[in-house]
C-alpha cells in the first residue's frame, strides 16, 4: 500500500548538471502532476498528465521536462539546474482530475541546486 | 483571477481553542474547494473539501464554512490540539483537472 512514491529523497546539483526525478504510483489513477513548494508561494503547477503518453504545461514548467511513458510513472526532468530551481518537489496523483477529487502526494523530494 | 488568497500567514492558537483560516478567490467557475493538512517532511494530504451546492461541511473537529455570494470559505478547527499543529493550504478547482492553491498558513498549537 505504498500510494505515491518519490525518489530520490535529497539532491544537491551544481549549477548546469541535469538530474531525473522519479515519480511512481500504485493506485492506477489516470492523472499526475509535479508541484514544486517555496516559502510563501504555496504548491505550483509544474507540469501534468492527464493519462499514459500525454503530458501538459501547468503555471511554472520553464526549466523542465517530463515524461510519461507507463501509467503508474511520471518523471521530471531538469536539463541544466539552475539556483533558482532549489525547492521542495512534490508529485501527486488522482483518479479524476485535481480539480474535483483528491490529490495523493509523495513525500517530496528537497532539491538544493548551488 | 485564478488567485486563491490565503490568511492568515500563520497563527498560534492555545491548546482546546478554535483556529480559523480564511481563503478568498475571485474566478465563479470555482466548483470544487478542497483544504489540504501538511505536516514537516510530508506531502500534503486531503483534509475535507466542500463544493459550492452548500454552505457548510463537517468532518469531526473539522468544519468548511462557504460563503458563495462573499467568494469566500473558512476552516475552522474546534478544540484545537498540539497535533493539529501543521501548514494548511486551501485550494479551489474548475474544469475537472485544474487546481489553485492558496499560499499556505502555518498553524502552531500550543499546550
């Protein structure tokens, strides 16, 4: 009953290194988003998928890819890191949509980029 | 127009108290108002969530109160206890998949 799953935990990248972040669910639910979390700014939309094969921009994708090859994954990726990319990332998951049924999130992962 | 406006920032409420934390939005295509608890180190998880076809939801020591015509919903959270301590952010949705989050309140408990 492991629900939404994160890895890795931590991260430290230089400036310009690029990493993936691992995003893995077991509750079979069609839709997954990634959110980063800063201080005072609450959880942005990174970027979404409505389904396997499909992914979508949400308020804050510059910077970053993703891509959702199998159903139960999601991955979020970082070209070139930048400091301004140092943040709390939270991946998330729902059976119909973010925005009439509840979002399942992961434990984060607390990416530090110098 | 898609804002959620979140307050207070934080609060600090003695054990047995009533904490109260008010969001504010301005879009009327808002249909679904979910409030999210999240404790350090974890993800936030679903709290209660309430939809605009009535003004108030209780959930045990948890109540959403809606005001439709004021665009405005409230928690409050009765007999406050050190384990309710934990940053809530309320949220407002539209179109099935579309999610707004307030900006976060930090809620400290104390004995």
């Amino acid at each position: 009953n492991a629900g939404v799953t994160q890895t890795p935990k931590f991260r430290v990248l230089k400036t310009g290194q690029s990493m993936t972040l691992l995003c893995a669910q077991d509750m079979n639910h069609e839709y997954m988003y990634w959110y980063r979390q800063d201080p005072g700014m609450g959880l942005r939309l990174i970027h979404y998928s409505v389904g396997e094969g499909t992914t979508a921009k949400g308020e804050v994708p510059d910077g970053y890819n993703v891509s959702r090859l199998k159903k139960q994954n999601f991955l979020l990726g970082l070209e070139s890191a930048a400091p301004s990319q140092t943040s709390v990332y939270f991946c998330a998951s729902s059976s119909q949509g973010a925005g009439r049924s509840p979002l399942h999130f992961g434990n984060g992962t607390r990416l530090t980029v110098t | 127009q898609q804002q959620v406006k979140q307050s207070p920032q934080s609060l600090i409420v003695q054990k047995g108290g009533i904490s109260i934390i008010n969001c504010a939005y301005e879009n009327t295509a808002f249909d679904y108002f979910p409030w999210y608890q999240q404790f350090p180190g974890k993800g936030p998880a679903l709290l209660i969530a309430i939809r605009p076809d009535v003004s108030e939801k209780k959930e045990g020591r948890f109540t959403i109160s809606f005001n439709k015509s004021a665009k405005q919903f409230s928690l409050h959270i009765m007999d406050s206890q050190p384990g309710d301590s934990a940053t809530y952010f309320c949220a407002a949705g539209w179109g099935g998949n579309k999610l707004t989050f307030g900006t976060g309140t930090q809620l400290k408990v104390e004995l």
